[in-house]
C-alpha cells in the first residue's frame, strides 16, 4: 500500500531567497525561508527525518495490541 507522507512546495522569493512550504496531516503545514536553494533543502529534509524518527519512537513505545475475538 502507498502512502503519501509530505507534500512540498518550493517558490522562489521575487526579491530573492526561497520559500519552502511542507504539508503533513500529522504536523499540518509548516513554512521554511532560506537564502540557497540548498539550504533550504537541507533543513525540510532534517525536519522530515527529525518528525519520522519521533513517529518512529512513539509507535514503538506503544506497539500495537493483539486484536481481541
């Protein structure tokens, strides 16, 4: 089963820079500026990971309850 997790949305600034903008149905939206193309990248994609590895935590604490008949 596919799932999607992100949507991402990348604009250039008319008086320069970039602005991101992440979609999620767990954290909703979130907007990040950065002067480079690069760096803009770089703190989505470490704010997806940080995100999925809280998710990750938060199901291991409470793993799944065998279903009851």
């Amino acid at each position: 089963m596919e799932e999607t997790l992100y949507n991402i949305e990348i604009h250039k600034n008319t008086g320069g820079g970039y602005i991101g903008k992440l979609f999620s149905d767990v954290d909703g939206i979130k907007e990040f500026k950065n002067e480079y193309l690069d760096q803009l990248l770089r703190d989505i994609t470490i704010d997806m990971q940080l995100a999925l590895e809280e998710f990750a935590n938060r199901t291991s604490e409470y793993p799944e309850q065998p279903e009851v008949k």
